[in-house]
C-alpha cells in the first residue's frame, strides 16, 4: 500500500490515519498488520470483535494499531466474552 503525502513543508502537524474494516488474520481475504508503510501513524482495525483500545505497537512498523471491537457480545468465542 502507497500513501500520498501533503508537502512536509506545511506549517501543521498531520497524523495518518488507514481504518480498515477486514479480517486481521485468516486463510483468505486477510490484511496483514504490517501490510501499511511508516507513512501512517494509527490503523483503526474494523470488524475484528475483541476490543483493543490502547493502540498497540507492530513489530518493526512506526505506527500503532488500535481496534474498537464489538459494543455487545455476538458470539461465545473468548474474544466476545470479555467485558465489553
């Protein structure tokens, strides 16, 4: 994946942000953590279920990965069962 950037010559601070909503780990169709370059700041994971609020480190990548997670149980697997 490429980001454009503004000029970094801009007077402002700028935080890159990618949601995504897509499976972390799988078979098939999944988007690795590692997949986004050092351009981005925060990924916001979507559809996994277990919530992770305090962003996270990825191991040799400079951004952080928080993800928000079910508001309410759907299921009985280990993740859905924590408190939400």
């Amino acid at each position: 994946m490429r980001v454009s950037r503004p000029d970094p010559l801009l007077p402002c601070a700028i935080l890159n942000c990618a949601a995504v909503y897509r499976v972390k780990h799988g078979p098939n169709d999944s988007v690795p953590e590692g997949l986004f370059d050092d351009s981005i700041n925060l990924v916001i994971w979507g559809h996994e279920h277990d919530q992770r609020i305090v962003p996270e480190d990825v191991a040799g990548k400079n951004y952080k990965i928080t993800q928000p997670g079910s508001s309410v149980a759907t299921s009985l697997t280990e993740g859905e069962s924590i408190q939400k």
